[in-house]
C-alpha cells in the first residue's frame, strides 16, 4: 500500500535558489517512480549554512543539493566528503547518513561526462585534446571528470591569466595553462570546446572567443542552460560544429543525487525534457 512506502524528503539550497529547474527534475521522478515524498527549495543565506546542514538530519531530510554559493564552503561543515569532491574542491550533494552524519559528494563530474556522451557527436574521450574556458569551480568538476574519462591533453584557459595556472599545476601534466591573449589559437587540433564560464548567460555578454582554428568536426560544449542557446553554440552550429549545451550536465548531474536519496537511479525521458524546456 502507498502509505507504507517510506517518505522522502529532499531539496536544493543556495541563495538565491528560485531559479533552480531541480525541483521540476526531482519531483518529476519521485512521480514516475511511484515514490512518497518531494523536492523543495531551500533557500539559505551563506551565514547560515551551517546551521541548515546540520538541520537536515533534525528534520529527517534525507539530504539536499548544493548550488551557488554554498560548494565550497559546505565542505569544511559535513563530517565525510568523498575523494572525488576532494579532487574537485566543492560538493553538490549532501547524503544524511543513517547515524545523521553528513556526507558531502560531487555528481557535477558525471553529469558533464555523460551530456557529452550522449550530444550526438562522435566525440570520445581518446578523439584529441580539450580546451576548457574558465577556472572556477564548474572548471574544475568538467576538468575532473575529463581527466578520469581519459582525454590526453587539456588546455585551460582563463581571462585571469594566474588562475588558469595555478589551476593547470593542481592536475598534473596532462593539463596546461594557456594565456588568455593565446586563446583564439589554442584551439588548433582540439576534439572538444567547453566553456565552464557565465559568459554568454542570459544578461551576460557573449564568449570574446574565435572559433576560426577549431576543427570543424569538434564537440562545442556549453555548460550554460539559459539560454539553452548561447552565442557560442549559435557560432559553432553556423560553422558545423557539433554542440551540447548545459541542459543535459544539470540533468545527468541529478540522477545520482536521486539514487542517494530515494534508492533509484532514474533515467532522463522525454517527457522530463518537455517538462524542463517548458520552463525556460
């Protein structure tokens, strides 16, 4: 009987967390799963955050998602953060642990992997080297998760030149720094183009990034989902390129946070795509 099926709760906190489309993805699969329970906002201010992660268990909220600001500082307040989250230097994922303890993972790695896997371009992770915009944190987790794929060689390019090379020595020599003044270059022979920056968001300007030299077989990649079009996919599309754009990363991203919290790792419909595009 449905009410002897345990309820969940879960949610997304960050501040400000209106914006967040994770509720529309959770709860679509609570739904489809014929699950008891639901997916909130959370919204949290950073001088706060302590005290909402230690809440969770209190209110027997089975755990939360991490965004905007909270990735980094959460991991200095949850009792375990996983290696991968280590290697990244954030968290998107708190689980509350059978004893309330809090454990604090990165899906943002997986996430950008599997939207590039199913983009609908030949690209594997072996096809050549990478350019990755940007050394922020989402640089950082799309680093990661192209590092354990298997990607040969990664060039990181940042608009502050120091980042990018302070960055670049953290991951080994498979990673490189180069200037940003080298930028339009740099993609000469490069597989695949992710940018990791707000740079082409909505009310941001566009990339300032000529595609001139890259391969026009090559995977343009943008993890920005609004506009689910930036300026950049716009270009690499007019020249032939390939393109995924951030949707698919928030997606992916979300399936094994679910898993954690509700026992099932969920698939991405096309009824949940509809519901999602609907949105924006």
């Amino acid at each position: 009987m449905a009410h002897d099926i345990p309820y969940q709760l879960a949610g997304v906190m960050g501040w400000p967390v209106a914006h967040s489309r994770s509720p529309v993805i959770h709860n679509h699969w609570i739904a489809e799963h014929g699950l008891r329970g639901a997916y909130v906002l959370l919204p949290v201010q950073p001088a706060r955050l302590e005290q909402a992660l230690r809440a969770l268990p209190v209110l027997g909220i089975a755990g939360c998602n991490l965004t905007i600001p909270h990735k980094v500082d959460a991991m200095s307040i949850v009792d375990h953060v996983d290696a991968l989250g280590q290697r990244i230097g954030a968290v998107n994922t708190i689980v509350v642990n059978t004893d309330g303890s809090l454990s604090g993972r990165n899906t943002d790695a997986f996430g950008f992997v599997q939207s590039l896997y199913e983009a609908g371009s030949p690209w594997q992770p072996a096809s050549g080297p990478v350019c990755v915009v940007g050394a922020g944190g989402a640089a950082r987790a799309v680093v990661v998760g192209l590092l354990d794929a298997g990607v040969p060689e990664i060039r990181l390019t940042n608009r502050s030149d120091g980042k990018a090379t302070e960055m670049a020595g953290e991951f080994g020599d498979k990673v490189k720094a180069v200037a940003w003044s080298e930028r339009h270059a740099c993609l000469e022979g490069c597989a695949l183009l992710v940018n990791t920056t707000n740079q082409g968001m909505h009310g941001q300007p566009a990339l300032d990034l000529r595609l001139d030299a890259l391969p026009a077989t090559a995977l343009v990649s943008d993890i920005v989902y609004v506009p689910m079009e930036t300026p950049l996919l716009t270009a690499a599309a007019a020249r032939g390129n390939p393109t995924a754009n951030g949707l698919g990363m928030l997606l992916h991203q979300a399936r094994p946070a679910f898993e954690a919290w509700f026992g099932t790792m969920p698939s991405i419909s096309p009824e949940l795509l509809q519901k999602i595009k609907a949105t924006f």
